[in-house]
C-alpha cells in the first residue's frame, strides 16, 4: 500500500526545555509540518509513504531531506529550487502557561512554487491515498492551484483523498479559507477536522461547546459530522475530541462518522511532553487504519490512540510503532516498563 501526502516541510527552532524565547540562547533544530508528520508516521507503521512539497537545493534544505529519510519516508519526488525554508519557533508552554508558536515562512520554497513544478500523474501513479491539509493551499495561490491539480489527478486515478481542515488564521482568513476549501472539498472522501475547524473554515459550529473551559458535547460534534456530510458528500468525517486542561495536561479523544452511526474512541487523560503534531499523528493512524479496513469502531481507537502517544514524543514526528498503538487501544495505558 502506497499513500502520498503534499504539503509544507519547515525549520523548527525551540528554546530547550520549557524556556521561554527571551531566555534562550540556543535553539533546538527539528523539521515538521503537517502532511511531512503524516507521512512519517506511516511509514512507521510499514506503508509505503511518499513527501511531496519543494525544498531548497542548500544544504539546510538537504537536512530537512534527510530528516524524513532517516524515518523511512520516500522522499524521491521533492522539488528542489527557491531560496528558503519556512522556519517556525516554539516556545512549549506548562501548567497554565500556553505554548506560543512564531511563523517565519513568507516566501518560502513550497508557498513560491508553480503548479507546472509537479507532475501529479507520475507522482500519484500506483498510490492507494493522497493526503493533504488546509495548511498547503493557505500558503499561496500558487500552492493552492497545485493542491487542486493533485485532488483532480487522485481523482481520475480512483486514489482515496483525505484533507485535514487544518484552519490557520495568520495564513488567510475564514473568507478565503472557506472560498478555496470548498472548491477542493468535492474531490475529497475523508475528512478529518478539530473542535475548531469545521466552525471556522465553513461557519459549522458543535453546539453545547466550551474550547476554552475544556466542555466538548459528543452530541453537538456528532451534528457537525452530519453536516459535514451533507455539505460535500465525504465517505468518513473524522474530528479529534481535546479537553485542554492546561498546557500540561489534556484528555483526548476522537470520532468517526461514516455515513450511518458515529463511533467515538476513549477518553486519555494525556501528560503533554510536545502536543505539536498530534492531530497529524490521529490522520496517520486513520490514515492507516482505513487502508487495512478496520472497521469504525477499531479504526477511531487506532487513530486516537496513536495521538494520544505522539503527545508523549518530542519533536513533530510520531515516533511510535504499530504493536504500541495496538496495546494502547487495546486498554493498556499502564506505562509500565517494558522489558
């Protein structure tokens, strides 16, 4: 089984630790981004996962290159061209103190590129699934226009494609998130979305909902995935459940809705070591699951378990196997030692 995902691959530079920005005086380099996150974690669990976005011909651009295959991640059909790497700092937050996160990627490789730079017939041939987020073509127009030309080629080709919805307020606005995501929703099968996305990419609230004081109605949220559905036709909506009850400390979970029934996963109360990438993690794993027809019910543990462990793992990537999703979902969150 092959899948492809399309997106944008950055920097990231965070101070060690919890230090805050204004105390640093050295960064952590890693590499992440959404769909980069996604791919790695399938390739984790053994699929034959493929990157596509454009990097620099520099060296830094090289170690980001390195960087996903040191993971297993098949990164044969990256573009190579432009002058930079999209850079974000992270400052991790704890306790009550929220995690703050600075972009630096205006004019980055992947926003500057021309659709004419990807050869969507040839990169998405023999693929089973395409992935992408709403981060990709929030990027740029340019971005966007080559995001569509890889929906309509996945398309033709009867590839299954997912999209997490994925909404970034400092990249457009909900007018122009909500103008360009319609337009590519019609070639997308599964959705996948946060408490957040659905309201703010197509006005579809969840009723009975406080983000802020960590409420989440299973009700309300079971509304949004019907409409979803109804709004553009998708095969699975999929929407990861978070109760932030500080920086530290979460309780995660998930829910499936394939059409006739919602099924939602149970509930971890997470200790965070780095939340970045766990809605990433949760598309790998029902990425993953779907593609060896689990059915609903599996396939939402699956998938939240597999989040709820990438918030144990430092850096963007879910470093974490098949067996150790299984056993969580399975009912073994002991976290004993294992020898």
């Amino acid at each position: 089984m092959r899948a492809v995902t399309f997106g944008e691959l950055m920097l990231r530079l965070a101070p060690q630790g919890y230090t805050r920005f204004v105390q640093a005086d050295s960064f952590c380099a890693t590499y992440g981004g959404g769909e980069a996150n996604a791919a790695v974690s399938l390739a984790a669990y053994g699929i034959d996962a493929a990157f596509i976005t454009k990097l620099p011909a520099h060296e830094i651009g090289q170690a980001a290159v390195n960087a996903l295959r040191r993971y297993g991640v098949d990164t044969g059909g990256i573009v190579r061209g432009g002058k930079r790497i999209g850079i974000y700092y992270l400052e991790k937050g704890a306790s009550q103190r929220p995690s703050k996160v600075i972009y630096d990627r205006a004019g980055s490789a992947i926003a500057e590129a021309a659709e004419a730079d990807f050869d969507w017939d040839a990169i998405l041939k023999g693929a089973d699934w395409f992935h992408f987020t709403g981060i990709t073509p929030a990027l740029s127009e340019n971005a966007y226009n080559a995001c569509l030309a890889a929906c309509k080629t996945a398309k033709k080709q009867k590839i299954t494609v997912s999209c997490d919805l994925n909404y970034r307020k400092n990249l457009w606005s909900r007018e122009a998130a909500k103008q360009h995501m319609t337009a590519l929703m019609p070639y997308v099968d599964v959705c996948i979305a946060n408490e957040e996305d659905a309201k703010d990419v197509f006005g579809i609230e969840a009723s009975g909902t406080d983000i802020t004081a960590g409420r989440l109605s299973h009700e309300g949220y079971e509304s949004v995935a019907k409409k979803l559905k109804d709004a553009f036709g998708f095969s699975r909506v999929a929407i990861t459940l978070r109760e932030s009850l500080s920086a530290s400390d979460n309780n995660w979970a998930a829910m499936l809705y394939d059409g006739k029934a919602c099924y939602f996963s149970k509930k971890y109360a997470v200790r965070i070591v780095d939340r970045v990438g766990g809605g990433d993690s949760f598309g790998g794993g029902l990425i993953y699951a779907l593609l060896h027809g689990f059915e609903p019910q599996k396939a939402v543990e699956f998938a939240a378990a597999a989040s709820a462990l990438k918030h144990t793992v430092e850096g963007d990537f879910n470093l974490i196997s098949v067996d150790e999703v299984t056993k969580l979902a399975g009912g073994d969150g002991s976290g004993r030692v294992q020898r």
